[in-house]
C-alpha cells in the first residue's frame, strides 16, 4: 500500500525555466509534509516543509504548494540550475517529523 | 552543531554472513533515531526508530534486527544476510522539522 506517490519517475527541464515535481498521498491523517534532493551515494538533505495547515511555503528558489483536498502537493523551482539535477523524495507525516512517509522519488535533470 | 556518522561508506558481503553497520550522532541527545533502506530503484523503506535506549520499533518484519546500545549508536544487524538485502542503508535523526541523514552504507549481497 503506497500511501505516498510519486508518478513521475524522471523530469527533464531545461536550466532558467520551471521544474514542476508532483507528489500525491492517500492517508487523510498525513499533517506535514517534506521534500528531499538526494545525490547519488549520499543521504538525502532536507528541502523544503509544509504544515496541513498552510497550502504554500517558500525558501528561496524553491516553493511548496499543498492541496489538501486533492491531498496533492508540488515543489516548484525557479529558476533551474544544473546544480539541482538530483533525485527528489517527497515524504508525509502524522506526527511531525517522526516516522516518515516516502514516495519513489523523481529524478530530475536539469539541462543547459 | 549536529552531525551523524555511519559506517562503513560501502560493504560487499557474501549470502548468508553476518552484518553490523553502525551509526552514531553527535551534538544531540536523546534524539528519535531510524533506519531506512533505498532498494535500486526504490524510495526509502523505514525499517527501525528508536525514541530511547534499548528502544526499538520495527516497521517491517524482515532478515534484520536493530539496537541502541547508547543513547547516540543506532546499529542494524543480520545473522545471515539474503541477496534481497541489498541496498543503501540510511541513518537518520529527528531535529526540530526534519529528518536528518547520514551519508548511508552500501550493501551489496553476493
């Protein structure tokens, strides 16, 4: 039972434009959720969160859009750079940041 | 300011050997701890979190075990390993709003 998804196993964007992830969640009890980038033979850094309570959080580059009702969320980055070609996780909790939730990831390919 | 080692960066093991990876945290204490795998391909399976010492919760009923012998060291272990367990293995703590990762073990079963 996949309670988190990520669709898109891969996404090519060209550098300066929009990168779009998508992530989707069945378990309504979900209350805050992450991104990660990871690199290859690395541990995943953290991003990126949002609480159940807001439906858009940003930092810098990068923005985090929550739907709620759709129980969707994305992580838009503008502009790309080729330093963000990773892979993305997105991951959900009941319980803050304990016992996380994670979906397949989407690797992400940032062209010049 | 916090950080988490693990060890060894990259293992080969022969089925049916033993496994003991280790992880330890510094700059915290009491810190939630957990094990993940990221099988080829896959996203993170949370395998073991511990709130405390000698604490253990496990999420999936598998080939290994878990321990916390301190309140900083998080060890995943196996009498005999399966090709199946295979994969990068994470170490993670708890902060504030986030998880933090350890650099991860490669495992790969022969």
């Amino acid at each position: 039972d996949q309670q988190v998804k990520q669709n898109s196993p891969s996404l090519s964007v060209q550098e300066g434009r929009i990168s779009i992830l998508n992530c989707d969640y069945t378990n309504s009890m979900f209350d805050y959720f992450l991104w990660y980038k990871k690199y290859p033979a690395e541990g995943p850094t953290f991003l990126i969160s949002i609480s159940s309570i807001k439906d858009k959080n940003e930092d810098g580059r990068f923005t985090v859009f929550l739907n709620k009702s759709a129980k969707h969320l994305s992580l838009h980055i503008v502009p790309s750079q080729p330093g963000d070609s990773a892979v993305y996780f997105c991951a959900a909790s009941a319980q803050g940041a304990q016992k996380l939730v994670f979906g397949q990831g989407t690797r992400l390919t940032i062209n010049p | 300011s916090q950080t988490i080692h693990q060890w060894p960066a990259t293992l080969v093991q022969p089925v049916g050997s033993p496994l003991s990876l280790e992880c330890t945290v510094e700059g915290t204490s009491n810190p939630n701890l957990y094990w993940y795998r990221q099988a080829a391909g896959r996203g993170l399976q949370l395998l073991f979190y511990s709130v405390g010492i000698g604490q253990i919760s496990s999420e999936v009923p598998q080939n290994l075990s878990a321990s916390r012998p301190q309140d900083r060291q998080f060890i995943l272990s196996s009498k005999k390993l399966l090709l199946s367990d295979s994969g990068f293995y994470l170490c993670a703590w708890t902060g504030t709003d986030t998880q933090y990762f350890g650099p991860g073990t490669r495992l790969t079963v022969l």
